[in-house]
C-alpha cells in the first residue's frame, strides 16, 4: 500500500469532504502518514499573504486535529507561493508515495484548461496522482464521493502501451497488489497500417502476457483496437472496474493536455477514480 500520502487541501466543500471521508479509509487499508497541506496562492489574494497564512494556518490544524483524533498520524504544511509548484516540491521533499487529489464537477476539462491546480500539480509532480471524483446530490444537496475508497484499488484496470512507462506503471500498482482482487491489462492499438493490425494485435496480447507474469493476483488481458481514451472507459465499466491506472507523460503532459491525450481524456470522462503514473 501506498504508506506516505499528500492530501492538498484549499478548504473547499469537496477537499473537506474527501479529507473527512476519503482519506481515512485509504489508512485503513494500509496507509501510515499523513501530510496534510494548505498553500496560500501568492498570485490570487488580495490580503496580505502573511495574514491569511496565520488564519489558515490555524483552519488546517483544527482539521489534522480531526484526523488525530481518528488515529491518523498527521502533519500539517502550510506554504505561500503557487499551490501547484508548492505541493509538487513538498511532495518530492517528503518523498510521499501518493498524491489524493479530490475532483468535482463536469467543468473539469475548463479547469485543466485554465490552469487548475489541480492539472497543473499533475503536470508538476514526479509522484503519483489518484484523482478522486465527486459529483452534486441533486436529492440529498450534499456533495458524494462516487466511489469507496475501501474498494479503490480492489479491481484495477491498468492502461499500458509498452513505452518505458510501462514498468512504471506495472510497478506502482504492484505497490497495492496486496489490496488486488483482480488485475485488467488493456492496450489499445491505435496505430500501424490497416494491413498490419492483425500482427500489432498478436504482438500486443503476448506483451501483455508478459507483464501479467509480474503478477500473483488474478489477471486479465484486453487488446483493443480504436480510439484509447473511449476503449479504456468503456472497458473499465464493462468489467466492473474500481480504479483506471494510466502514465502521464513528463513534461510535455501540457501539450498533451490541451490537445487531447488519452490521461486527459480518461481522468475528464471518467466517474472511476484515475491514478495517473508519472514517466520521469
């Protein structure tokens, strides 16, 4: 399991919601520190940044008083500067092993376009990122997390397309196998001419085949054919999944996420949560 967890926090509805509900669970199933983190943003407050660092400073430890209380050992970080750049230099400093970022609403692709901090952290970190998503009870107007985070990493779908990512990505999820009820493999070939798809697709279920092997939990493969992003999502909910595990790429991830990529793409349109493994 994932021991060493970053939660980032701006004191939202949704960030209070998944630190309160979230968070305990993942250290139920195995997690063993805490940091949790408040960076007033330099560039968006008109209030002297000292000031409001002491307020804030003050909300977040009632808030890691709270995780205390539930037997979570905490420690709170509060930083001035630009949140996402703070968090990726804490996270890096601290050597966490997961990133929990909580995301709401179908506007999420608008807030990767502007700049977010939540995309722009996943553009900035080198550690991995799990993206909770939350949605609006239109009948108990109450925010909801659409997932347990109990059962997060139970059946995961493991995005791979044979890059040096790979091994990465095969290697972060080994890091929760112990949770793992079932592992899908999937890689969608999306590339070559129309003469060669029968050997790519040959190709691709005995690479998957290989990294299967890494494995000593149950294992299915998946080879598609298609558009990725659409093949990932529609897989992972056809096979019941409860996590989508895919790599960003560097640094190019910027461009990558305003044209399109398939990370953007899986972490915009998905209701599963998504852990997003660097490359670097």
């Amino acid at each position: 399991m994932f021991e060493k967890i970053l939660f980032p926090t701006d004191f939202s509805e949704v960030s209070i919601h998944g630190l309160r509900e979230c968070i305990p669970q993942l250290f139920e199933l195995g997690a063993k520190k805490l940091y949790l983190v408040h960076v007033v943003d330099i560039t968006a407050t008109d209030i002297e940044a000292i000031e409001l660092m002491k307020i804030d400073e003050e909300e977040l430890n009632k808030l890691a008083e709270e995780m205390r209380k539930k037997g979570i050992d905490v420690e709170p970080i509060v930083k001035i500067g630009i949140p996402s750049l703070e968090i990726a230099e804490i996270a890096q400093e601290k050597n966490v092993d997961l990133i929990v970022v909580p995301s709401k609403g179908e506007n999420i692709l608008r807030q990767m376009l502007l700049g977010s901090t939540a995309s722009n952290l996943v553009r900035a970190t080198k550690k991995p990122v799990l993206v909770v998503k939350y949605e609006w009870d239109e009948e108990e107007e109450k925010i909801k997390c659409l997932s347990n985070c109990t059962e997060i990493f139970r059946r995961p779908l493991v995005a791979l397309d044979f890059s040096e990512c790979s091994e990465k990505v095969v290697n972060a999820v080994k890091k929760f196998e112990e949770l793992i009820e079932e592992v899908t493999l999937i890689h969608v070939v999306d590339y070559g001419k129309p003469e060669e798809l029968e050997k790519n697709i040959e190709n691709a279920k005995t690479k998957l085949e290989e990294f299967a092997k890494v494995f000593e939990v149950p294992v299915k493969t998946e080879v598609l054919t298609g558009i990725a992003s659409h093949s990932i999502l529609g897989t992972a909910i056809a096979k019941n999944c409860s996590l989508i595990v895919v790599g960003k790429k560097g640094r190019s991830v910027l461009k990558d996420l305003l044209l399109g990529s398939t990370a953007e793409r899986v972490v915009r349109d998905s209701k599963l949560p998504v852990l997003l493994v660097p490359c670097e």
